[in-house]
C-alpha cells in the first residue's frame, strides 16, 4: 500500500471523503443502537410489573411455635419496602421500647428489644405497609405470628372507636384488651395485646387467647400503654368480651378491571367474634390550674390567662403602684381568661407595672396551693410613641384646617375627641327569634337606657315598641335587646347620643338602624317526634353542611321537640343526653366512672322549604353509634387504599390491544 505522501492530491481527497463517510455511517448506527437500546427502558418497551411482592420464608418461620429469638428475618421475591413503619407496623404484646425495622435489599428484618414473654403469642401487623420497591405494588394486609409457647393463638377482636363529642371516626388510636377485668388495671398495667385504628375508626386485635377481656381505648402520650395523663384520649366499657370463632362464607368480586366484574365467588373463612365492638373516646376535662401567660397588648388592660378557671378570682398588690380600686374586671364564663381594665389613666400612661399575684394553682401531687408570681406587664406599644402618634394626628388636623380656612370652606377650630363606638349586630333582614346585640369596647361608666328606642310601623305611622335591654349572660361588655318581632313588620332602632359613656369618659354618637323583619312564608318549621332512649333531658342541634349548630332547642317531656323560622336550605339533626341538665354536652371522667353524656346524630337529611311544615320520627337507637352520622359530615376521610396501579391497562388501551392481567 502507498503511503499518503506518496498519492496524487486527486487519490488523497478521495480516501479522505471515503474515510469521513465511513466514520458518518458509523456514528449513525452507533446513534440507533444507542436510542433503541434505551428504548427498551420505557413503557413502549414493555409490560409494566404489576405482581405485589411475595414472602418466600422466615426465621424464625411463620406460625412457629416455642421461638426464643428476638431477631425475625423476612425474605421476599423482589426489593421491597415499608411505609412509615413507625405507625403502621404494630407488635403485639406492645413493646415498651420501639422495635427496630429495617429493609436491606428483598429481606425485611424486626428486632424486638423487649425480653419475650413465656407462652405468648406474638403478632407483627405490617397492614398494606410493605410494597415492591419500584411500582408500590402492595403486598396487603400482612401479619406475621409466632409463639414463645407451643401454641399459636389465632383469636380476633375487632370493633370501632368514634369521638363521643361528634361521633366521628378517630384514626390511629391504641386499642387493647386486659384479661385483668377490675378498673385499676387501666392505670397501672400496660395493655396486654393492641392494635391501631384505620381512618375509618376500625381496628382489629389479632392473637388473642381464649378467655374474658375488657377491651380500652388510649390516645397514648407517654407510650406507657396505659392511661397517665388527662390529656389523653380514652374510651372504656365495663362490658366483657370472650372471643369466639366459627366458619363462614362471604362473596368475594372478582373485577375485569375498573368497570367490569370478572365472576363472584364463594369463599369460605373463619369469622371471629366479637366484630361489631364500638368504642366512645373522649377527653377529661383538664382540671389542672396553672397560669398560661400574662400580657398587655393594650396599654389600659392587663389579661390573664389559666388553663383552669377557680371560683376565687387573684389577689393582685401593686409593686409600683397603688393596685387598690386600679381595675375593673372582666371575666370569662370559666374564669380561665381574665381582663383587667385600668381605671386611671396615669396607670395607662406607665409603660411597666410590676405587680405580686396571688392565685391557685395545682401542684404535682394534683393539689390546689396558693401560689405567688411576680410580674411585669409592660405596655407593647410605649407612651412615648403613642404621644408622639397622637402629636402626629394632630398636626394632619391642624394643616387640613388650614386648607379648608383658606380655601374659604367650613373647618373646626377644636380639636374633636375620639368618640366611643359601640358595636351594633343588627340584621336589617331579621328572623323574628332573633335579638340585637350590642357590644362596648370598654367597660362602661355611664348607661342611659332611656336614651335607647325601638319603633315600629303600623298603617304608615311610627309607634313605640316596649323591648328588653339586659347584660347578656353576665358579660361585662355585651348586652342583648330583646322584642316582639311581628313578621313582616318594619321597626327602627335608635340610639341617641351619649347613650354609653365609658370608664375614660368616652361617650357614644347618634345610631340608628332600619329593620325589616321577614314573613311567616319565607320560613319552615319542623316537629320531632323523639324516641329510642330513656334519658328524659333531651337537646336536640339543628346542623349546617359544616356540622355547625344553627339552633338548638330542649325536647319536651313529651317526647317532641319543635323548631321554627327555618331558612329553606338543606339540614342536619344532632342531639345529646344532657344528664345534668346544664344545657351544654358534658365529657366523662374515668376516675369517677362517668361516661360522656350520649350523642346521637339523624342519619338523613332535613329539607326545608319555604311555607313546608316539616314532622319527623326520629328513633335516636334504631341504627349503631358508628353508623349514625352523615357521610357528608364525616370530616375524617377514609384513607387511600394502596393498590396495584393497574397502569399496564391504561397502556394497552393506547396501543389498541387486548390485555390479559395474570391470575
């Protein structure tokens, strides 16, 4: 061959364009086999999995009988993994120091920390946690078993726990069971066997020995499995449950796919009882005093706030300042929230009163001891800025005074003081069960009841209406006036000034409000017939689509309970056993044996049309606790079941072909 140098310029450009060619086609084809092998790596390039992973064995075995190891290994067919397995994994008997859970690769391993317990049972209840690695495909409801024992206990006992405030499933609350039947157990044992509710408050304890069990239920804060601390959420009956089981058939559908049912089929299981046990949780109340915080947001008012009120309101002495007749106080219906209005407006002006409380308070062994603070309340916003604030307001008067002299326009030479501005709730479309409500934002000094007047028009003509004006419900700042509504009628309501005059010598302006109270046709009214329980103190809350109360009425001894002037618009019935006859729903208390006060929702709908008188029966029984409430009003939705994605359908459907998922 000749070399390059010794060739023709003619023979050297040709190798060359021939060479480059070459390399071309080359590169190329080296391009396709590159794209097409990467292709294989899409879903064009195949069939998505679909196959849930599957156990091949364990160690120790599934269902082994006398195991002294606390190490489980658990061998798959794929790489898997596991959800959250702090919340989903349940072992039980509880353990009282966490278990610790780890995937490597397709093995799954437990190692229990706890000591194992002579001839038990042991169930690890992975739920749908565990999935294949790469396509979430759920293994489902998986439990693993074994025994310290030479037996396996295969018992169930299953039910649900709903809120007995609103009836609404609770999620992820402990449930457990005690073959240990007296009241002290639930606060000095630890639960023998539990479980966790799902979203929809149902929960299922697996491996329970034959024998008599009390079933609770522990909203646990301390992991102690048992019931320490009122802040925790409980559910207990006095009622014993002794397991049982027998063999049943249920029908088990079989689907094409999404919309079609491939066959129904027989299967036969071992049904366990009891299935059907249904819990109330409920919270103490939190009886506890202790002082939450002071502050002063505003410079003419201290508030105080306890986690628990007490009938002996704090004694208050000035550290620096005379504390005697300085305040006007101001409550809450508890006692638990406090104001403290200052008096003197040099007090206002200091920036720091530091002051001694006296006060109760409940100390570690849960007694009620004087306790003394000293505090400092400083004013958030210092007289100094507030002066110079005020100074600034001024001067803007004064310049836009100017403006309005030289332009020859009507202009004040006095400086106006802020007046005081009462907060008027008064609907100008009113029902006629309805009041007006008035509410001061400062104690009052001055009230001219005299000064307040109602109206109404009859043949064109302005009459006086008699009403009531009292103090709402014992708070210091908000009144309600009370009157004969006339549907249909026009009223007006007045106010002149000076009318409220408060403690800082703050007086009111002129008011005045037009009202049209609606007609009789504009509303409904509905007639309940109650039954179902003995409970005589029945209240019953008529809802909105929020499971708010829109009006609440107390059931007559008859049985009745009547509703009038409702709005046409869809509604909701809640009712309660109102044992103390207070007018409000009372928690329980463990301690003293006290079950919450019952609930009971309608499991329907009320529709309200105008000029409709509506007549209900309403059995308050007839259908379970756990099955009362609307669906519409369940705020706690059902979580979402983990399931094969099924996507290598939705693939055959583009490619316009058949599939056949495996059996």
């Amino acid at each position: 061959m000749k070399k390059m140098r010794d060739l023709s310029n003619t023979e050297r450009k040709r190798r060359y364009w021939n060479l480059r060619a070459l390399f071309l086609v080359f590169s190329i084809s080296s391009l396709l086999i590159f794209f097409s092998c990467a292709r294989m790596g899409t879903p064009d390039g195949g069939w998505y999995d679909e196959t849930p992973p599957r156990v091949l064995h364990s160690t120790p075995g599934d269902r082994e009988t006398n195991v002294t190891s606390r190490k489980v290994n658990i061998y798959f067919d794929e790489y898997i993994k596991v959800a959250d397995a702090s919340q989903n994994v349940i072992v039980s008997p509880p353990q009282m120091e966490m278990p610790d859970i780890k995937v490597k690769g397709k093995r799954l391993v437990v190692e229990l920390k706890d000591s194992l317990k002579p001839n038990t049972t042991y169930t690890i209840d992975f739920s749908d946690a565990i999935t294949d690695f790469n396509e979430d495909n759920p293994l489902g409801n998986y439990t693993y078993t074994f025994s310290t024992g030479s037996e396996i206990d295969t018992m169930e006992v299953s039910g649900v726990v709903i809120n007995a405030s609103n009836l609404e499933p609770i999620k992820s609350i402990l449930v457990g069971l005690y073959d240990d039947l007296s009241d002290s157990a639930f606060r000095t044992k630890p639960l023998l066997r539990v479980a966790r509710t799902d979203a929809n408050g149902h929960f299922c304890i697996k491996g329970v020995a034959s024998g008599e069990y009390r079933v609770y239920a522990l909203q646990d804060a301390d992991d102690n499995y048992q019931f320490s601390q009122k802040s925790e959420m409980l559910a207990y009956s006095h009622n014993t449950y002794q397991p049982s089981a027998k063999l049943d058939v249920r029908q088990d559908t079989i689907w094409h796919d999404a919309l079609h049912i491939d066959s129904i089929a027989q299967v036969s299981y071992m049904h366990y009882f009891p299935d059907d046990i249904v819990l109330l949780a409920f919270q103490e109340e939190q009886t506890n005093r202790y002082l939450l915080k002071t502050e002063r947001k505003d410079p003419d008012r201290i508030n105080i706030f306890f986690s628990y009120g007490h009938k002996e309101l704090p004694v208050i002495r000035g550290l620096n300042f005379a504390a005697d007749d300085a305040f006007i106080i101001e409550s809450s219906t508890k006692k638990d929230s406090l104001t403290y209005w200052l008096r003197d407006t040099t007090l206002i002006h200091q920036d720091t009163l530091r002051f001694a409380m006296d006060y109760w308070m409940t100390d570690t062994l849960g007694q009620l001891v004087m306790q003394t603070d000293t505090i400092e309340a400083l004013a958030k916003t210092p007289y100094a800025k507030r002066l110079k604030a005020d100074q600034k307001a001024f001067e803007e008067w004064q310049k836009e005074q100017e403006k309005k002299k030289k332009r020859e326009e009507p202009y004040d030479s006095i400086y106006p003081v802020k007046p005081l501005e009462p907060q008027y709730q008064i609907a100008q479309s009113m029902d006629p069960d309805r009041s007006i409500f008035i509410e001061i934002p400062s104690p009052l000094a001055k009230l001219d009841t005299a000064a307040i007047h109602l109206y109404s028009m009859i043949d064109s003509l302005w009459y006086r209406t008699p009403f009531v004006f009292q103090q709402q419900d014992s708070v210091l700042r908000r009144y309600e006036v009370f009157a004969d509504w006339q549907p249909g009628r026009e009223y007006s309501f007045e106010v002149d000034s000076a009318a409220f005059v408060d403690i800082y010598g703050l007086a009111s302006k002129e008011y005045k409000q037009g009202i049209k109270v609606k007609t009789l046709d504009e509303y409904s009214s509905l007639l309940l017939h109650l039954s179902g329980t003995q409970d005589s103190n029945i209240v019953v809350q008529l809802l909105d689509k929020a499971d708010k109360v829109v009006k609440h009425v107390k059931g007559d001894k008859d049985g009745t309970a009547q509703f009038f002037y409702l709005a046409p618009g869809t509604y909701y019935l809640r009712a309660f056993a109102d044992r103390n006859g207070n007018g409000v729903w009372d928690t329980g208390n463990y301690e003293a044996d006290q079950q919450p006060e019952d609930v009971y929702y309608y499991p329907g709908t009320i529709e309200a049309k105008a000029k409709w008188d509506l007549t209900q029966s309403w059995n308050l029984t007839a259908v379970p606790r756990n099955r009362q409430k609307p669906g519409a009003l369940i705020k706690q939705k059902t979580d979402k079941k983990r399931t094969v994605t099924n996507r290598n359908a939705e693939r055959a459907a583009q490619l316009g072909i058949q599939y056949i998922p495996k059996k």
